[in-house]
C-alpha cells in the first residue's frame, strides 16, 4: 500500500480550442410531448452537446466518483488550455469538490469558435500539468516535514489525463515528446527548491474525442514506455455515451474500483403506488470489497456478468429487506466508501436515500449451490454510505470458553451496574480540534485516559469488598471527589455529604456492611462504622493531590469522625443493646439496600412489612439543609428517628412505629418536634443560621 | 492462526537414520511422528484454542485430520500412518490450498508445518513472498535432536502473547488469543513492522450503535490469566500436573478479575470500550457471545492509523464528556455526539446534476415544465429546479440548452389557459428572458452563483414591476 502513488495526484488538461465547441452530432429530445397536449404543436428541436460539453461532464463525472469513494489523499488539478492555460483548482484539499471545478468551469464557459486556431493548442495545458505535478502536496508536506532525514521516501508520481480532439498519431507523438521534455526540465528546477519535486513517474492518458459519424484520424494504444519516467496510452472514443463508458471504466483502473450491483431492491412504483417491483442498482467502491471472491475464485460463481465493452464487471449481490432496526456489532472486515454509478436515477436515489435514513441493508451473495451467504452489508454513517464486508467463513474463534470459566470467572457480585455507569461517565466525544487545546497541552484522548484514572484510584470490584459504594449516602461525595477540580460548590456538597454520615452514625443507622464469609452477626455497629469511615477516607486521600478543596474534604472526614463525646457516652450504654438488635436491623438494611443480598429467610415476613415504612428512608439520607429527594417522606422519618436512637428496635416497636406513623398522617405535625433532635427542639437557630452553620457544636447539623 | 501440518509420507521417509549415537534402529518417519507428537502435546497444552489439521502426501495427498481442538484425534491418525510410493510437493500444496480455503475463506493466515527435509523449500518461501520460514534440523538425525529442534520452534512459532490490560489503576493480567500479527503500513514511507504493545490501555467507552460494525483487521479473545502462575511452561516438560492445575485454575476462578467485571457491564450497557494499542493504534473490546450463551471478552484491532474510522473522527481528538460544555448524549441519553458529519456531502446526498444519459436531461426538463404548468403556486419549485438546470449548463458550457429550456418556457405561455392566474405567464416570459441572457455567456447574467430569482409581481396595482 503506497500513499503517493500515481493516484495521488491527477492533472485533468481539457482541451478549450475552437474545434472543440463542434457538435458531438448526437441528438438529445428534450421536448418530451404528451399526446393530450402535443396536438398542433412543432417540438423543440432537439439539442445536441458540443465536444467540449461531452469532455466537461464525463470528466466531471470521474471526478465526481473519485471523491465520492476518496474523499481526501486523492487529488485533482483541472486545467483548460486554448491559447494558454488556465489552471481551474489547486491541489488543496479545500479545492477538491465538483462544486468548485462546475464552478471554475462555468467562468471559463464554451470554446469561443472564432478564436484563430494556430494560437490555441492543448500543449500550453500539459505543460502547465507537469509543472502542476511538481508542486507539492500539503500531505507530501506533511509526510516530509515528519520524517525529517528519511523525507527523500516521499514519493512524487502523477497522472495526467488530457481530453482532446488530436490530428494524428504524429500529433499525439508530439504531445508525448513534449510532455517527456517538460518533465525533465521542471525536474531539474524543483531539485533545487523545497516546494517542487521532481517527477519519479508520470503516467500520460490522452483521450481522443472526436463527433459520431466520424472516422478516427488516432489509433487506439495501450500503455508503454516512453521513458523511465513516463508512460502512454492513447484511447480513441466517439463523444457522448461512449465518452462516459470509457471514462467510467478509467476512473475503476486508476483507483482499484470494482462495481457490485445491488438485485433485486423491491421499490414502489411512481405509478402505481401500491405494487412494487424489484430494481437493480450498480455502486463503485474499492475493488477489496470483492477480495474473497477474487481469492477464493469465486468470482463468475458470485453472479459476475461482463457488460458493455466486455471490460467491466460487476459483482451481483442480493438484498435481503431489513427485518429490525436493532443495534448489532456484526464480524467486519472491510467498509468501503460506494459511489452510485448512475447517481440521479430514480432506483439509485431511492436506494441512497433509504440508507441515509439510518437503515442498513444486508446484502447475500448468490450461490449455485443454493445456499445463503450474507457477504456484506450497506451501511450509512454520518452521510456517508459504506459497503461493509462481513466475515462469511469459518472463524477460528469458534467455541470459544465461556468468561466464567476462566479467571474471576466465579465470583458473583462483581460491580456491573456500578461499572456501566462508570462507563457512561466515561464515554468519549469528539472535541473540534483548535489552537486551544492543543495550548492546553494534554490531547483529549489523552485526558479521557487521566480521567479514568482518576476515577479508578479506588474503586472495588465486587458489592461485598466495599461498603461506601453500597450507600447512597455517599453519592454525592464519590461523584464529586473524583473531578479534576472542585468549585466551592461541590466542596459544600461533599462537606454535607459528611455531615449526614456523622448524622446516620448518630441515629445509629445500620450500614450495608457484607457479611459475606464471616459467619454469624459480621462486626458490630461502631465497627461498622468505623469500616466505613476508613473506606471513605482511603478514597479520599487518593484525591488530595488534586487541589487544595480535594484537601479540605479529607480534613472535613477526619473532623468529623473523631467522636462527640455525648456519642461517645451513648454508645457504652448502648453497647450491650446493641448485639440483640443487631441481627434484626441487619436484615432490614439488606433489603433496603436494594443490592443483590440475600433476604435472611427467617425475618422475612418482619423485614417486608417494616421496609414499606421506613425501608427506603433508612440508608438514603442527606444532610438537613439540603433538598428533599423526591422519594423521601420526611415526616415519617423524623418522628422515627428519635425511637429509633434509643436502642433496639422490637416487634412491638415497630408495630408502635407504624400506627404512630398511620396516625401522625391525619394531623399537622408540630413544627417544633418536626425540627427537634433527639425529641428535643433547638430554639432561636435562625441565630445560628445568620453566623453560618455551627456544625461541630455537638456533632449536630441544625436546621 | 490455524495450522496445518503436511507430513510426507512417501518410501522415503522409512529410510533408516544413521546409527551412532542411537541404540534403537529408526526410521525418518519415527523421528518426525516423534517430533509431531511434541507439537501436538504443546498445542493441547499452551494453545488448545488452535485449529490444527492433518495432511498427508505422496504423489497424491489425502486430507487425514480435518481442522480441529482435538489432539487426541491428531494423535491418532499419525501413529496409523501408512506408507507410500513417492514425495510430490506440488500437489500436496494444492491440496492446503484447498482444504484452508474451503475451512477459512482466504483472509485467514495459516501457518503450514512439513515434515521432511528437501532443498526446494526456499524457493516456495520466496513465491509466499517471503512470508514464513524453514526450519531445519541440525547436526545428527536422532530422537534427541528433533526433541531439540521441536522445542525450538515451538518457542518461535506458538508463543503466547500476555499483556495488561488497562483501565486506569483496574488492571488484568490477559493471553491475547491468537497473537496478533505485525502489520505493515506504507512500505514507501513507514517499513516498519508495527507490534501491538503489551499494555493495552483503555481509553474510553462507546455505545455499539456509535461504533457501528466498524471494520476490523483481526478480532482475538482477551482471556484473564492469573498473575501467580509460571509464564514460562513452554515446552511440555515444564507443564504441571492436570490436577494440579485445575485446582489451581478454581482458586483463580474466585479472585475477582477486571476482564470479568468489564465484560459483564460492556454486555449489558451494549458499549465497546476504545483501547490503545501502540502509538495511532487503536482497537475495540467488547463482549462476544456465540449461540451456545456463552460469552466471552473479545478485542477487534482497527487498522492502524490516526483516523481508522471516518465516522468517529480522529482517535486522539476523542476526549471525555465532562470536557464538553453540555454533555453530548443529553441529560437522558437521547442524543450522540456520533457519527461525525464530512464536511463536503457525497454526491448521492446533493442532488447532483449528470446528464450522461439522455433520460437525465429529459428528467429535469420535464420537471421545470411540470411546475411551470402549476404556476403560481409552484413558484418556488419551478425556480429551484430552473436554477438548477442553469448552473449544470453553464458548468458544462452547454449554452444551447439554455436557449432551447428558454424558448419551450415561450412555447408554455402562450399555452396558458384563460383561467390561468396572471402571475404565471409573468414569470415564465421573466425566467425565459433570464435564461437567453445567460446563454449568451455575458458575465452579467451568466454567473454560476447567481440565481434567477421569482419577479415580484403587484397585482393590486394592475401591473407589473421588478
């Protein structure tokens, strides 16, 4: 595979002398009368294109395929010559449009046939081609400019396909002549300048058109060498459609094209709305989407048929009506970039259109045997329309293990949800490339691989080697602490995160603490906690490097995990309580968890009943300033949250619990006791609240 | 890469091996089933995921051990191996060539393994484009040496390819399977073989419908190994005990493992997730499952490049979305910020005009014709396709088009019925008049840009004005 070969660049010279505004004396009608209207009327006349029109719009057509298939690598410089030349684009890729080139064209307008022909010649045109051909492209500049010492493997090779009506084969000699002597003049100039190469090869297409009707005065020649640096072939052609033939058939060779043809494509009829009849569509793409047909032989086998001049062919494939639209990864190996052959023609535009809709089209390849093979697929991505090849052979791969069986393959509570939504968070996007970010430094891919660091400093794989990303508690902290940097906001937010895990510790919540593996009760409640607060700031302090905020919430744990003594106080008494509630509150939290725990059989009947009350109120809590989760039922939990900082919670409790709730329902709470603390109510706190918040007076976050 | 081991069976190899070091009398074909016999043991070992098959030659060659996992079968057919009159190379190479295409279709590289010893071979390495190599026995034919030698080429042909998976600070310990093979690129510019590094680092995630059935060069399954176990058990001497080994592969099944983890949320999110595979190489892990339900962790390989896929962009300039202003999924996951759009349309999606065939120009004159029958209220149509058909003619410098569109637009207002809204034959004698000025070339009225626009008539005035 070679970047700069022949086809990285093609000089197209047009000849704009006078003979060329001669009428290719093919006729077109394009006063198609009807019978009901053409009744007494003299049709137009038809129309007919001159030579020149014939030149422009099949080379406009070879350009057109060109770019549609290698919309960039692949250039063209177009030039007219008359009694000079004109250069119509550059060799920038910003210039390589058919809309540019129609545009040029239509300034340059027809041959003017009263211009004196001994001025005009189509030689002024390839010497403007060769010295074309030694300019250097931007990508032959950026490939010297990057390999610096080894810039001399830049290759510059060149086509030149030159349209004209010639005289002889003499006068087709001399136009090789010429070409070869320019070839080796601008050689020796661009060996002394940095934006000239010299030539290395230059292969010369000289297209002979002349009218219908009329005898060649040129002979038809295949390729051969004039000289080490240059070939030659001469093909003489009728103008009009068989102008187009030969084009279409030099734009494949030139560009390692091959065409398949799309069978049996069911389309409604203009007509007749509701039949439908089958059409064919022929597409151009690089003739590697036929390799396993060329390789396997294949090929007449795949339903190849040779038409016109016997040298195209073309590959039947048959299209099998898409059933779902659902979003597969299909065994590719190859897409290929198609061009319509005949690209405005009702059956090719329907075809086209369907696929730029978003619908892909599996396409099977015909077998004599009779069997189905689906050997591509047409595929639309961002506007453009790929033929994808898709593996049809035996894989290698078959049968492969199963993930579970291999390593890690039978642990069971791997983080998957947690994992998706870290992928989620982690998901790419393509940032527009400006002077900007490249300042900035780091590139984007780049950055999204620092991202994943960051957020990969700590993070547990399995449910029961974590406890603080089995809280919902946690949340807001574990989003937040992983960003590269924090604003005074989320700062806040981690800080309150804090304050309602010293709040829960308060209250006493149960935590989701695995107990998997160990038998019996798994650690005690304070041991709970202390777990969770070692966790939280193991997390932390991977962080702290990153600002001085990042800082500020470490210290904020480590404040606020040294216990208030009044908690201290309560947790002696407590202690001994603690161990015949502790089977009890473990259940509930596991259910509340909504994780994949096991349900203790035995206190099934109690957890489901109670977790309708209180269950999701239990592990989600956020601090008292900040807003209510929808879900929440605030009065509920505050009148059972001081019963519950008591101590164990029994069947009488709870039951308690739930006709006090059933009750509290019918009438307005009392302001101060929805606001107290420990059934205590704090007065005058709008003080506080002016002074900012007083957070450590007593481990207790006031409202 | 599947193998094929092509084992000359011909007279010549019972010729005896030259006894001096020895004490048993063999023959050629003893030594090379002895040699074979290591090869396989290695495979069934190391590479049990390897397709291997089994061809034997003479002046004809028979296809013994179709492509297959199963060793013991392979075994068996080279211990019943009969003898035969005498060695046609050619032949027994079509025959690969057969049985590989038939199996694997052509992309699939194979790796052929002979057995006998003949001077041609180099030859055939250069028809192969030089891609393979021949390995010969040194010194005295006896058991000892083609253990040697076997051991020696199994270390060269069947390596394994460990490597690290990445994902930030996750890691994994992985066998790429198979390896993957060196790729040339440019051979002008770029010569150099490119390696796919040994630390695969993730760079970020992708849906499946974004990614959409990229192409690949080679997909390999990326299986977890355990960091603990002995890397170097090459040859089957160091291999452990199956017991042993079982055991310890239940233990592994139980540490938790990152490939684990990352298949199972890649499946259910139906993401891919982008890895970096060498400096502008990229590649995609996914989850692969075949029909029996089982699934496993599968990487495809892009081709290398700065901008493998067009629809996606270039790799390097695909950063995180915290990055971006507004995330460009949406708040609900509604929208993508893929595929990237080209900046210039493709033909089929502009509208282009190609009048090679007659019925294309007949088509879009047909078409001005049809909407200036429905004048006024098709105004806009008939301008839009009478600019179009303009600018295709002046592009091709066909003036006399021109004229002729202009003079049946003459021929419609004549034409126009006494109930015809009087703005129709105004605008049909107005885009008549532009069309004969642009055909006359004159740079005033003939400019490819610009357009010719609806008259503005005034009917409330009586009149017409410009």
């Amino acid at each position: 595979m070679k970047m700069f070969s022949v086809s990285h660049k093609t000089a197209f010279v047009v000849d704009h002398c006078p003979y060329m505004a001669e009428s290719c004396r093919q006729q077109v009608e394009c006063d198609v009368l009807t019978k009901s209207r053409g009744q007494g009327m003299i049709p137009l006349a038809p129309v007919s294109k001159s030579l020149w029109t014939c030149a422009v719009e099949c080379s406009m057509e070879y350009c057109r395929i060109l770019y549609d298939v290698y919309p960039l690598k692949k250039l063209i410089n177009y030039i007219v010559s008359d009694s000079e030349f004109h250069i119509l684009n550059s060799w920038r890729q910003e210039d390589q449009s058919t809309h540019e080139l129609m545009s040029a064209l239509a300034a340059v307008g027809p041959p003017n046939p009263q211009e004196d022909p001994e001025c005009c010649s189509v030689l002024h045109g390839l010497v403007a081609a060769v010295e074309s051909l030694c300019k250097i492209t931007e990508y032959q500049h950026e490939a010297r400019t990057t390999l610096m010492d080894t810039a001399d493997r830049v290759a510059n090779r060149g086509r030149i396909i030159c349209l004209t009506n010639a005289k002889s084969d003499t006068h087709v000699r001399m136009l090789e002549d010429c070409v070869q002597e320019t070839i080796l003049e601008q050689n020796k100039m661009a060996a002394g300048s940095d934006r000239l190469m010299p030539i290395q090869q230059c292969e010369l297409v000289l297209v002979h058109i002349f009218p219908q009707g009329e005898d060649t005065l040129v002979s038809d020649r295949p390729k051969k060498e004039v000289s080490s640096l240059l070939t030659s072939e001469v093909h003489s052609v009728r103008a009009g459609r068989h102008l187009a033939t030969k084009l279409n058939i030099l734009v494949q060779q030139h560009f390692d094209l091959a065409s398949t043809t799309i069978t049996n494509i069911p389309m409604k009829e203009e007509q007749h709305a509701n039949t439908s009849a089958n059409y064919d569509v022929e597409l151009l793409h690089h003739r590697d989407a036929h390799l396993e047909f060329f390789k396997s032989g294949d090929l007449h086998m795949a339903g190849s048929t040779s038409r016109d001049s016997g040298l195209k062919e073309t590959v039947t494939l048959k299209w099998c009506t898409p059933r779902t639209n659902s979003v597969e990864l299909h065994y590719c190996t190859g897409a290929y970039r198609i061009s319509p052959t005949d690209v405005n023609s009702r059956p090719s535009s329907c075809l086209t259109n369907f696929l730029l809709n978003g619908r892909s089209v599996l396409l099977e390849q015909p077998r004599k045997s009779g069997s189905k093979v689906i050997s591509h697929m047409l595929s639309s991505h961002g506007g453009e329309i790929f033929l994808h090849v898709l593996n049809s052979t035996r894989s290698t791969l078959e049968d492969p293990p199963s993930i579970s069986e291999g390593c890690g393959g039978r642990v069971t509570d791997y983080r998957i949800t947690d994992f998706g939504e870290f992928m989620r968070e982690n998901r790419l996007t393509p940032v527009p490339e400006s002077p900007d970010t490249e300042a900035s430094g780091k590139p984007p891919a780049e950055r999204a691989k620092a991202q994943l660091e960051r957020y990969t400093r700590y993070w547990p794989m399995i449910i029961s080697q974590t406890t603080i990303f089995n809280m919902q508690a946690v949340v807001p902290l574990a989003n937040l602490i992983v960003k590269e940097s924090l604003s005074e906001e989320d700062l806040l937010t981690c800080q309150k995160t804090v304050y309602n895990l010293v709040d829960m510790e308060r209250k006493n919540d149960p935590l989701p603490i695995s107990t998997v593996g160990s038998r019996g009760k798994g650690p005690k409640r304070d041991e709970q906690y202390r777990i969770m607060w070692n966790e939280l700031e193991t997390l932390v302090k991977t962080h702290v490097a990153g600002s001085e905020r990042h800082q500020r919430v470490l210290d904020c744990i480590i404040a606020c995990r040294s216990k208030p003594p009044e908690e201290e106080e309560r947790k002696k008494r407590g202690r001994k309580r603690e161990d015949k509630e502790d089977k009890a509150e473990k259940s509930i939290n596991k259910d509340s968890e909504d994780k994949s725990w096991q349900e203790s059989e035995r206190l099934k009947g109690v957890v489901e009943r109670v977790k309708e009350e209180q269950g999701e109120s239990e592990v989600i809590k956020d601090s008292p300033d900040s807003p209510e989760p929808l879900n929440k039922k605030p009065r509920l939990e505050e009148i059972q949250l001081p019963e519950k900082a008591k101590g164990p919670v029994s069947l009488l409790t709870m039951w308690t619990n739930r006709i006090t709730v059933a009750n509290s329902r019918k009438h307005q709470e009392f302001a101060g006791r929805i606001s107290s603390v420990n059934n205590k109510a704090e007065l005058y706190q709008h003080l506080k609240d002016e002074n900012g918040m007083d957070l450590h007076e007593n481990g207790k976050a006031t409202r | 890469m599947p193998t094929v081991v092509l084992m000359d069976a011909s007279l010549s190899m019972t010729r005896p091996v030259s006894l001096e070091q020895c004490s048993e009398e063999l023959q050629r074909k003893n030594l090379a089933v002895a040699g074979l016999t290591m090869l396989f043991e290695h495979m069934a070992n190391n590479y049990r995921l390897e397709f291997t098959s089994l061809v034997a030659f003479s002046s004809l060659w028979e296809l013994l051990v179709p492509f297959t996992r199963d060793y013991n079968t392979l075994q068996e057919a080279l211990n019943n191996l009969e003898d035969y009159d005498k060695t046609c190379l050619e032949s027994a190479l079509h025959g690969v060539s057969n049985v590989v295409q038939q199996e694997w279709g052509h992309a699939c590289p194979t790796q052929l393994q002979m057995t006998d010893t003949m001077h041609n071979l180099e030859q055939l390495l250069q028809l192969n484009g030089g891609d393979g190599q021949i390995f010969t026995m040194e010194g005295q034919l006896c058991l000892k040496s083609v253990q040697m030698f076997t051991q020696i080429m199994l270390i060269d042909l069947y390596p394994d390819f460990p490597a690290v998976l990445r994902c930030g600070n996750l890691a994994s310990d992985v066998q790429v399977f198979p390896r993957p093979e060196p790729v040339f690129l440019d051979e002008e510019i770029d010569p150099m073989p490119r390696h796919i590094l040994t630390d695969l680092e993730i760079v970020g995630f992708i849906e499946i419908g974004d990614i959409s059935s990229p192409p690949v060069m080679s997909r390999h399954l990326v299986l977890p190994i355990a960091v603990n176990k002995e890397v170097d058990d090459v040859g089957p001497g160091t291999t452990e005990e199956p017991e042993e080994e079982t055991s310890a592969n239940q233990q592994a099944g139980k540490v938790p493992n990152f490939c684990v983890l990352l298949h199972g949320s890649l499946k259910v999110e139906g993401m891919v997730a982008l890895v970096q595979l060498g400096p502008e190489w990229y590649g995609m892990l996914y989850s692969q499952a075949d029909s029996k339900k089982k699934s496993n962790l599968m990487m495809s390989l892009f081709e290398p490049g700065p901008e493998p896929l067009p629809w996606l962009g270039k790799v390097s300039q695909l950063g995180p979305i915290s990055d971006a202003a507004e995330n460009p999924y949406g708040e609900d996951d509604s929208k993508s910020p893929f595929p990237l759009q080209p900046k210039i349309k493709r033909s089929y999606a502009q509208n282009v005009t190609v009048w090679i065939k007659a019925s294309g120009l007949q088509t879009d004159v047909q078409k001005i014709l049809r909407n200036a029958r429905k004048l006024p209220e098709k105004t806009q149509t008939f301008y839009k396709e009478l600019n179009r058909l303009r600018k295709a003619a002046l592009a091709f410098g066909f003036w006399e088009l021109l004229k002729g569109v202009a003079e049946l637009l003459e021929r419609e207002c004549t034409l126009l019925p006494d109930t015809a809204h009087p703005d129709a034959a105004f605008q049909l004698s107005h885009a008549a008049k532009q069309l004969k000025l642009a055909s006359t070339g004159d740079s005033q009225y003939a400019a490819f840009d610009q357009n010719i626009n609806p008259m503005h008539t005034d009917f409330s005035g009586g009149g017409a004005g410009m």
